[in-house]
C-alpha cells in the first residue's frame, strides 16, 4: 500500500482510534507454494495494550494448515471510502473537467504473527472478550468450558490471537489538496449523501482541522 507523507496517519492514536470501532477486516495468509494467499474475512478485537488482535475460526476452516505452514500474515481493515469526481478536485484557478477523479479511504494494515488457541478456557475467555466488545449491551450467556450453551461448541472452532509486529495506516482524504478545494469536496460530499460520504466528510474535515 502506498502511503504518501500527506495520506499518513498522525500518531498511533489516530489509527487505534479508528480500529476500535472498524473491527471487520479480512485475514490473508500465505497460501501453499505457487498458489495465492488465502483471504479470511472475519470480526477481530484489537487490544492496543497488549498489541494484538483477537478473533476464532471455525476448526475446518482451511486457514489453519496455512497459519501452522507460515504464521505470519496480515489484517486489512477498510472502510470511509468514496469516490470523488475529478471536478471537484479541479484547481480554482482552471478548467472543471481537468480536475482527477480519486478515491477517499482509510485503511489500516497489521502485519500479525499468529498465535492458535486450542485449550478451552483459553478459548472461552478470548471468546468472551470477543462478545464483551461486540455485545456491551449483554443479553447472551458466557462462555464457558463443559457449561451450556456454548461449552460443548468450544470443540469446534480455534481461537486466534495475532500478535501485532508492524503497522500501516492511511486516512487518504485529500491531504495535499489547498483548503479551498477541500472546502468544495467537503460541500460536495454532504450534497450527495452517498453510502460513506459523511464517514468521508468526516475525516476530511477532521484531518484539516488537525
């Protein structure tokens, strides 16, 4: 992923920040020799304190055989995308119909070494931060080892923690664009109301302000 100085993340916090509430990505691991890599899309909770990420599979998945050959993989999370038209990124001073068209997003790519969890406690409680995250509201019984209703499905999934070795993050958002031009797309944005153009405008706005 190319990541220009203007698209870059402006300290930890801003990614770890935005990973708190983007919490579905998609896990790739190598695949076998001469073949692509397998691509997992999956729920994770990210623990900035311990630098790791947290998710389970089901026990057929052909992910684990993967993860056993070479447990170094990666989680891609995307989303606050948009397209922008290119005439709203045209110069003020210049034809409309000059202006390049582009795409806003955030992404954010942890490269994990991958650690299996296969004791059952250990699995019920990764399994229950999981929910803890995904469910505050409650409502669901916990997990626990030999205790129904979710004892006896512990067999059949593995618990995954990827310990995070390398961050990168991007908030493209028209960075290197004058204020002016950002105001317009910002106008633009909230005119069209598009699926992701407000999480967009947001972060526009967010990143000028900064």
């Amino acid at each position: 992923m190319l990541i220009h100085p203007w698209d870059a993340a402006r300290d930890d916090a801003e990614w770890q920040q935005w990973l708190a509430v983007h919490d579905f990505g998609q896990l790739a691991v190598n695949g076998p020799a001469g073949e692509p890599p397998f691509v997992q899309p999956l729920h994770f909770v990210y623990d900035p304190a311990r630098g790791e990420a947290l998710t389970h599979l089901a026990r057929p998945n052909p992910l684990w055989g993967a993860l056993e050959a070479s447990p170094d993989c990666l989680l891609s999370v995307v989303d606050d995308y948009a397209y922008v038209p290119g005439p709203w990124q045209a110069d003020p001073d210049g034809p409309s119909e000059l202006g390049t068209p582009t795409s806003f997003y955030a992404a954010v790519q942890l490269r994990c070494r991958a650690h299996v969890v296969d004791d059952p406690a250990e699995k019920a409680v990764l399994l229950n931060r999981q929910v803890g995250h995904f469910q505050p509201e409650g409502g669901s019984a916990r997990v626990a080892v030999g205790e129904v209703p979710y004892g006896r499905m512990l067999s059949g999934i593995r618990g995954l923690r990827l310990e995070v070795t390398g961050v990168r993050a991007k908030f493209k958002y028209a960075g290197k664009r004058t204020a002016e031009v950002r105001d317009r797309i910002a106008d633009r944005l909230a005119e069209r109301g598009d699926p992701g153009d407000a999480a967009a405008r947001e972060h526009l706005l967010r990143r000028q302000r900064a």
